[in-house]
C-alpha cells in the first residue's frame, strides 16, 4: 500500500467524507480533500495547482476550500478560491490551520481534517450561507488522491 492509502482508513475517510457534508449545509461553499505522497513542488503551489486540477475554480460563487495533504513531505495547506479571498479578512485561514496542525501533530490526521473542515463551515456561513433548496452541490464530496 502507498503511504497516501494508508494515511487515512476506509471508516475513518468516511467520517471526513460525513464531516464535508455536514460544513456544506452550513455554507454554500464547497469543501475538498486532496492526499498526494509527494510533490517536488513548494506546498502552496502544488495545492493551487490541485485546486485547479480538481475544477474548484469553476464553482458559481468561486467559494472552493481545497485541504491539501502531502504525506511524505509533512505539507499541509488550505487555500480558498477569488471569491471567498475578496470578502474574507488577510488573516481569515488561520485559526483553521491551527486546528488542524495542533490535531496533526499529535498524528490525528482524520481528528484534524473534521475540526477544520467543520470550523471552515461554520466560518464561511457568514459570507456564503447555505441557500437551502436552491444550493446545489457542484463538486464531489470524497476524497481525491494524487
């Protein structure tokens, strides 16, 4: 098995999966995981390059968050699209980075990856809140894999 498949369990991958789903209903922002075992790219620009690869650029309100994990190298990033940039403070991801580092480095990855997926839902709530009926899931929920 690749370190990428062994990072997360099938139950634990769907609690994560669970844990999107319930964010997505606080926030019409859509929510991504993305696991690679390595890149020889610096992690802010690998995950730019994923976001771009995974199509989150092309939500209908640019409110994508893309959690990117490098396994072998230790990375970790949350980038966020144009849209939620232009209304969110500089500082915005921040306190969602902790959680999730604070989680990791205790090597609670599936821990880490609910706190702060469920903190990004209840964060985006006051810019993007769910529409209801009118929202519409444009991106999938599971986890993808490089």
């Amino acid at each position: 098995m690749s370190l990428t498949e062994d990072f997360l369990s099938t139950v634990e991958e769907q609690e994560i999966i669970e844990a999107i789903v319930k964010a997505e209903k606080e926030t019409s922002g859509e929510i991504r995981v993305h696991i690679e075992e390595h890149s020889d790219l610096p992690v802010l620009e690998r995950a730019q390059e994923v976001f771009k690869m995974l199509n989150m650029h092309k939500t209908s309100a640019h409110n994508g968050v893309l959690f990117y994990i490098g396994v072998k190298d230790r990375h970790f990033a949350i980038i966020g699209d144009d849209g939620i940039d232009a209304v969110v403070p500089y500082d915005f991801w921040e306190e969602t980075k902790k959680k999730v580092i604070n989680h990791f480095k205790l090597n609670q990855f599936k821990e880490g990856l609910i706190a702060g997926i469920l903190h990004t839902g209840k964060q985006l709530k006051h810019y993007f809140p769910y529409r209801g009926n009118e929202d519409v899931n444009e991106l999938p929920n599971e986890i993808s894999r490089g």
